[in-house]
C-alpha cells in the first residue's frame, strides 16, 4: 500500500479525508513501516484521520501459552483462524501464492500506538478487542482536544 501511496500521481498530499488500514501493517517488514505510515499521514488532510486494525499479539499469546497455537481463535470467511494464522499468515491464502498477505511484523496496542506517534499523527487512540484478537488505532494528524479525540474514536472504532 505504501508504494501507491508514495506515487504523487496516485494519492497527492493532503488530499485524503481518511486512510482506512485493515490488517495490512502486519505484513510489512519493520523497516517499512515507517515508510507506509508516513505515506498515510503525507496523503491526509490537516483534519483528515487514520484507522488501523493489527493482530493483537497479546492475545494470540496466551492461546500460545496454553499450547493452542493450531486451536480455532475465530471464524472468518476464510475459514478458521488460528494463532499460527495470526502471526504468519493465512496458510490457505500463502498456499493458493498470495505470499504477500504473509505477516512480518506485529503489535500490542502499546507498539501500534507508540509507531502511529513515531510517525508524526499528532493525536493516537487505540483499543483493544480481545475477543476478535485485534487491535483498533485511530490516528489524526493534528492535534486534537482529549475529549473531541475520543468522541471520534467512539463514532468511528465502535463494535
């Protein structure tokens, strides 16, 4: 997504009102994180916003912890997921070649949050969904007031 986004003629600066991100940071090497998420924040508006959805490994964790790693997490319409799935990838989806879905990096909520504020968003709000073993982070370039941060993040990231 970020090499898109990085083509001027594809996404000009500031010209998005929002970037929505589902399960997409996960599967970028570490190093091109930073790239992508400044891509993101380059093509928003002053007032524009970002949504992000990860895997939340925290969670995955402690289906590892109690040597679940092959167990059913959740139901998708790829079939079922499983902590292995969410940590390197689908394996119906790698089989069938699309290896790029593969993951290659991961988040808590403190790394996702902790990256979207490495990464220039001004204002960062994130929240855990254990039950779905994702991660929900909104992210606004400028600064914004706690309370009008947090009346978006429940308009726009609600269940």
């Amino acid at each position: 997504i970020w090499m898109l986004l990085e083509s001027e003629s594809f996404c000009s600066t500031g010209s998005m009102d929002a970037v929505y991100s589902s399960h997409v940071l996960g599967q970028l090497y570490a190093h091109e994180l930073p790239i992508a998420l400044a891509e993101m924040k380059r093509v928003l508006t002053r007032d524009g916003l970002l949504v992000a959805i990860v895997p939340d490994l925290q969670a995955v964790a402690r289906m590892i912890v109690d040597d679940r790693l092959l167990d059913t997490a959740y139901e998708s319409p790829a079939g079922s997921i499983t902590p292995f799935a969410i940590i390197y990838g689908h394996r119906g989806s790698i089989r069938t070649g699309r290896s790029r879905t593969a993951n290659r990096g991961g988040f808590t909520l403190t790394t996702l949050t902790d990256a979207l504020r490495a990464a220039g968003f001004a204002s960062v709000m994130g929240k855990r969904r254990e039950s779905a073993f994702d991660l929900w982070g909104l992210a606004v370039p400028e600064p914004m007031p706690e309370d009008e941060l947090r009346a978006l993040f429940a308009a726009v990231l609600s269940d």
